[in-house]
C-alpha cells in the first residue's frame, strides 16, 4: 500500500505519544536524583526517554529475545515483517510493518520455526492466537493496574515476571515496572549490596520502595550506566592486555 500523507496535527500528537513527551520528565529526574546512581544515569543521558510502543509488536520482540541478543531477535523480527507484513512506501522508501496478531496466528507454529524463532515459535504463535481472539486483551491493558496487567501477561506461554515488565513499562504504561535481566541484577548486588540470590519479587520490591512510581526510569538509568561501565571496563582490559 501507498502511505498517505499524515497531517501535522496528527503528526504531532503520534510522535507526543509514542516518545512520551508527555511526560514530566524534569520532574522525574529531580525524584529520581535524590538516589546517587540514578542521579549518575541522568547526568550520562539527560534526554532518555521510555517509549511508548505498540503493544502488540512489544510482547513479540520480547518473546523472541528469551536466550537471545539484540542483533538476532532484529534480524527474525525484520524477517517475520518481510514475509507477513503490510508494504509501506514513503519517497520512494519501502519497509513492511510489523504483521497483525491474526496474521501470525494463520501461520503458525511451523512456518515461525522456518523463519529462525526456535523454541520461541511456540510461544510466539500462542500470543498471536490469544491477541487475535480476544482471550489477552492486550490494548485494552494499556493503563490497568499493574497487577491487572501483569496477571494476564503470565498466562502466556514463556511469558514471565521479566518479559511482562518490559512489555508493561514500554507498552502499556506501566512506569513503575522494575525489569531485572541480568545487568539489573548485577546493579541491585554491585551498587546496592543486595543479596544475589534474591528473588524476582523482591528485587521489584525493592525497587518500588526506593524508586516508587517512575521505577521503571530508573531502571532505564541503572540499566545503560550499568551496561557502559561494562563495555569501559572490558575496553580498558583490552588495552592492558595488548600494552603487555
């Protein structure tokens, strides 16, 4: 299909959306500053913000990414696209969307396999089945209470405590979701002193009680300083090793 030419006014208010510009986010540093890693993470990248992402497209990629990096699960999610998605075409630019729930659901578990999901097509086509029909009310969860929305995300299969957060806090406006991968745990146990055995539950409790309602901000601080620290530490090991 041809894309039709978006008014600005509409423009506008897709991109307020989907960057979150509405939200306050001076008012979320300040909050978040009075905590000295975050106020670190802030410093580093002033300008971060969450995303607010299509729902649908959110809890795929997040299925695809169980055991897997960022460059594999770009590669499937552009792949699947390639072959279910609707043709956009912009100055002479062409891309595919992201399919429909249906559209994966008529395709199945087999056709995903072929298409390198692994032991996520399962998964995969199971959520695209349960969007489809209506049983995960996906869209209408945008906004409901957290427990709400975490409650029905777990009823899907290789849908956890992790991968509903970050659909929560990306998707569905949750932005006291607390995700904990293993760079946030290595954060809560390297800068905070927790135990490293703790558990999910309460790793986020902690969280809540710390951070409160923008948790989900501050994970995103922790998160990137945490990562840059890393590829600083490994960069200067690198250098070290080849002085010797």
């Amino acid at each position: 299909m041809e894309s039709a030419p978006t008014p600005p006014g509409d423009l506008i208010e897709s991109l307020t959306a989907y960057l979150r510009l509405d939200d306050d986010l001076p008012s979320i540093q300040r909050r978040l500053a009075r905590d000295p890693r975050c106020r670190d993470g802030i410093l580093a990248y002033p300008g971060m913000r969450i995303m607010r992402q299509e729902p649908w497209e959110t809890l795929a990629g997040f299925i695809l990414s169980s055991t897997s990096n960022i460059p594999r699960i770009a590669r499937t999610m552009e792949l699947i696209a390639e072959c279910f998605g609707e043709r956009l075409t912009l100055d002479g630019a062409s891309r595919r969307t992201f399919p429909r729930p249906e559209v994966l659901a008529e395709a199945g578990e087999a056709r995903l396999r072929e298409l390198g999901c692994g032991f996520r097509a399962p998964y995969l086509a199971a959520a695209a089945r349960a969007v489809a029909d209506g049983t995960l009310p996906l869209v209408r969860l945008r906004g409901a209470p957290y427990q709400v929305a975490h409650d029905a995300l777990v009823t899907l299969r290789g849908v956890g405590d992790k991968i509903a957060d970050c659909v929560m806090l990306f998707s569905l406006d949750r932005p006291e979701a607390f995700p904990v991968d293993r760079w946030v745990l290595r954060v809560l146990v390297d800068w905070y002193d927790l135990d490293p055995k703790i558990d999910y539950a309460a790793a986020r409790q902690w969280a809540w009680n710390r951070f409160g309602q923008h948790a989900g901000y501050a994970n995103q601080y922790l998160f990137w300083r945490k990562r840059e620290a890393g590829r600083n530490s490994s960069a200067n090991a690198s250098i070290s090793s080849k002085r010797r």
